[in-house]
C-alpha cells in the first residue's frame, strides 16, 4: 500500500533525517541546495509515487538546457534522487525507484588539474601563507581532509575531533 505523500513534505522529512543520520553539514548542504533550487520548483507540488521516469529524464535533461548544469552536477542530482527514491521504497512510499532506469551521462575528466608532486603542494601552501594565516589554514584543512572549500567552511568546532585525523 502506497503512502500519497507529496514530493515537497517526504523530501523535507528525508533531508533532516539524512542529516540526524551522519550525513556531513556541507555535503547536506549542497543536496538541500539542489533540492531547493532545482527539484521542488518543477516536481514540490506533485505526489512522489506519481512521478515516473520520463518525467525525471526530462527534468535531468532540461538541467542544461535552464540551469547551464556540467553533465558531472547533473548526475550529482540524478544520484541525489536515485538515493531519496530507494530511502522512499524501504519506507513504502513507492513500490520502485523511477531513477534507477536513467543511465549516468558521460563526464569529462579533462577540467581537472592535479598537482603531481608534494613541492607543488609545499609551493601552494607557502603562497597561501603569503595571502593571510586564514588562507593558509583553510587551505591546510582542504588538503588534509580532502575536502572541498564550501565543506570546510561549514563545519563547525564541534565537528573537528581531538583524535587526530577525525572531522565527524
């Protein structure tokens, strides 16, 4: 038996239980983001049950089209709904996961740029000391933690661990 719930009320209960279930503050973030900014705008008003997978293809496919979106974000947000309709399965709110029929699009790797030794890390770190002290340690914390900018500044003093190597 099928719960009517609507996309716009099961997408906010989700994201707060993702984020009461360890989902990291900024990564949260950018999902909230995505689903504020994207997803509830075209599909907030409709039930989650209802809406199938050549709606959700089209809704990927005009991402390029009305938001500019990389084919990378658009997966990003396909693997985001992927995520909430299999939660939405095991809490018997759908019968099946629409998005799991939707292949990935292809990426791009070339835009990356990685550094290929530690001098050019030393390097980086040094000139990020020349900038300000602030930099330096922002710029120490991505690094280590392998995090991205917008992570590291959400995090919060209680997120940092006094065991070495812990960000919870």
């Amino acid at each position: 038996v099928l719960n009517p719930i609507g996309l716009e009320e099961f997408i906010g209960k989700w994201l707060i239980k993702r984020l009461a279930n360890g989902k990291p503050k900024g990564s949260w973030m950018v999902d909230e983001a995505r689903v504020r900014n994207y997803i509830l705008p075209k599909f907030g008003h409709r039930k989650l049950h209802q809406i199938d997978t050549p709606d959700w293809e089209e809704f990927r496919d005009g991402l390029i089209v009305e938001e500019e979106l990389k084919p990378a974000t658009r997966n990003r947000v396909r693997s985001l709904l992927s995520k909430l309709y299999n939660d939405a399965r095991r809490a018997r709110v759908v019968l099946r996961n629409p998005i799991q029929d939707i292949p990935k699009l292809g990426e791009s790797d070339d835009m990356w740029d990685y550094w290929h030794s530690t001098d050019e890390v030393q390097a980086y770190l040094r000139q990020s000391l020349e900038e300000s002290p602030s930099y330096f340690l922002l710029a120490h914390l991505c690094l280590n933690a392998g995090t991205r900018v917008g992570e590291t500044l959400a995090l919060f003093r209680s997120d940092i661990s006094r065991d070495p190597g812990r960000i919870n």
